[in-house]
C-alpha cells in the first residue's frame, strides 16, 4: 500500500496542527471496539513534512526542528508530504523512557532520543482526519520506511487490561486507549481517547515557594494551584523530589516570574512565608490521593513542563470519575 493515495477531498498542506488530547480514566479495559497502545514518557511532536523541509512542533506550536535535528534528518527518508503525530522519547539504562534523559539531551545534546509515531493526519494531499484510527495507522504503518531513531507505535487489539499490567511491570507511565473506529480531533480532549497512567499524576501551576529551612537550600516547596472558571485554585505544595541539582535548576526558573502580589484570589497560608510568582510555569506531581476538599495527599515532585500552558491546566482535564463502559 505504500504510496498508494486513499480517496479523500484533497486538501492544503497544514499551515499548523495543535494535536488531539486524550481524557483521563481510571482504570485498564477489555474491548472489541477499542486499541491500546503504550503513553510514552515524552514530549508530543507533531511533524509537516513538505519536500525536504521538516517542521516538528510542539502541542503549544513551540519549534523543535533545532533540539530534535536528529529526528527531522530521519524523517526525510519518508517519500512524500505528510503530517504526522507522535511522541520524542529518551531511554534510559533499562530502555524505559526517561523524561529527565529527554531534558538533558535538550541542554546537552548528549543521549540518544527517538520519535514513536502514532498516527497520520494527512498524506500527499489528502487530509486523513476523518477515517477511523485503525485505518489512519495501517497507512501509517505502510509509509514508514525503517529509520535509526523513527519507529511506528505499535498497538494492541482488545486487551487493554493486560498491556497496562506488562507496561505497569516495567515501571512505565501507562496506556492510551483509541475507539477504533475513532476520527482525528484536532486541538479537542475527546472521550474516544482516554490516558490510564500507571501511577496518580497530575500537572499543576505553580504560584510560589516557601523559603528554606534548617540546612535546605532555594526554596522549601512550591504552591500548586488549578484552573477552575478562570480562577485559580489551590491543590497543596511539595517539598519532595527534589535532589541538589534539580531544586537549583527550578529556582532559577522561578526567579523569572516572582511577583509581588499572589495570583489567587483567595490566598492559602502556607506554615512559611512565601515568595508569590506569575502562573507562569507548569511541573509534574505524582500524588497518593486527592482529598474531599481538592488537596493533593503526599505530593511529589517529577519534573517541569515547559510544553504545556498553564491556562490548561484545569480539573476538568485531568481529575475525573471513573467511566463506565
């Protein structure tokens, strides 16, 4: 099937594309009318391939083409104009994915990174949204010539509840379920997409720091806060996760946004005095549970988010009950 064009209304090479989200659920599932792939630990690169130029974005429109040249030479081998989804992964020593190898390849240059593609929105002139996802990666599957750092994102049928156990096993972050019969819906958290992560994580906006105690250095935790309704919301602080380098690395971060004044409109009052900052930045927390009230129990640390805006942020997106199918 390779270079063969599927029958669609041809359409303009994609000036951008903001990629489809997936909402999250909370729990594996079984089912004929769904597939299941791993969530890779990294960050969403969409790709316009026009010619030999190459465009990789991130879900915010920010350009890797410098930071992930590598992958933009690879993907010349493609015979063809296309646009293509996926996620730029860094392993470590086990072959996991590794968030903080991916940041320090982007400081460094240093490791080894590769694009897992997982999805095909437009192909010689033919905009490939609209047919079902199944579909979507069979052309996908056939287009794709074998490439060093390039791989396509292999799925599974029906079971998902045993994918989630074997990725669970190898301390990965989780799997992405996909109505099969599913369309591509740009910039849209859809339902026909759903993320279960192996582990209680959610991203926060962070709206300031404490300061040090005893022997600590920079700062003792940061205050996370949500959107809700356009307001910010406080979910608690976290002081864990954090090893020398890392602290150093996100207090320098801050001091580009401290503020005077706090950005909520009701303030919490944190057991230390507190350095407010602009809800400018976005990190990682995994989390033992969320209370009654909306505070986060046991917060730790995982990582910043340069990739996403904190006006995404919400609950709405990330805290949901369990769905029933």
């Amino acid at each position: 099937m390779a270079g063969k064009k599927p029958k669609r209304p041809r359409d303009p090479f994609p000036d951008t594309v903001k990629p489809m989200l997936a909402t999250l659920s909370s729990k594996p599932f079984n089912s004929k009318e769904w597939i299941f792939e791993i969530k890779w630990d990294g960050y969403r690169v969409i790709t316009r391939k026009k010619g030999e130029k190459i465009f990789l974005t991130s879900r915010n429109q920010l350009s890797f083409d410098k930071k992930f040249l590598v992958i933009a030479e690879s993907l010349k081998a493609i015979e063809g104009d296309v646009v293509l989804d996926g996620e730029v992964i860094a392993s470590d020593d086990k072959g996991n994915p590794s968030f903080q190898k991916l940041q320090n390849f982007q400081k460094t240059g240093i490791g080894t990174i590769a694009y897992y593609v997982f999805d095909l929105l437009w192909y010689n002139g033919y905009n490939l949204k609209e047919l079902p996802v199944i579909e979507r990666k069979e052309l996908l599957k056939n287009i794709l010539p074998e490439m060093e750092n390039v791989f396509y994102c292999e799925h599974i049928e029906e079971d998902g509840k045993e994918l989630f156990k074997q990725v669970k096993k190898l301390g990965m972050e989780g799997i992405i379920a996909k109505e099969r019969s599913g369309k591509y819906y740009e910039n849209t958290r859809s339902a026909g997409w759903l993320k279960i992560k192996t582990v209680r994580a959610m991203e926060a906006v962070v709206c300031g720091y404490t300061e040090p105690r005893d022997s600590r250095k920079f700062f003792g935790a940061l205050i996370l806060s949500v959107y809700e309704r356009k307001k910010l919301v406080y979910i608690g602080h976290t002081g864990t996760g954090f090893n020398y380098s890392n602290q150093e690395s996100t207090y320098n971060m801050l001091q580009k946004y401290v503020s005077k004044t706090s950005p909520f409109i009701d303030s919490p009052m944190p057991n230390a005095p507190v350095t407010w900052l602009k809800p400018k930045l976005v990190c990682e927390v995994k989390y033992s549970e969320m209370t009654g009230d909306r505070i986060l129990r046991h917060p730790v640390f995982m990582r910043m988010r340069i990739d996403k805006k904190p006006a995404e942020v919400t609950f709405s997106s990330q805290v949901n009950p369990e769905r029933k199918r």
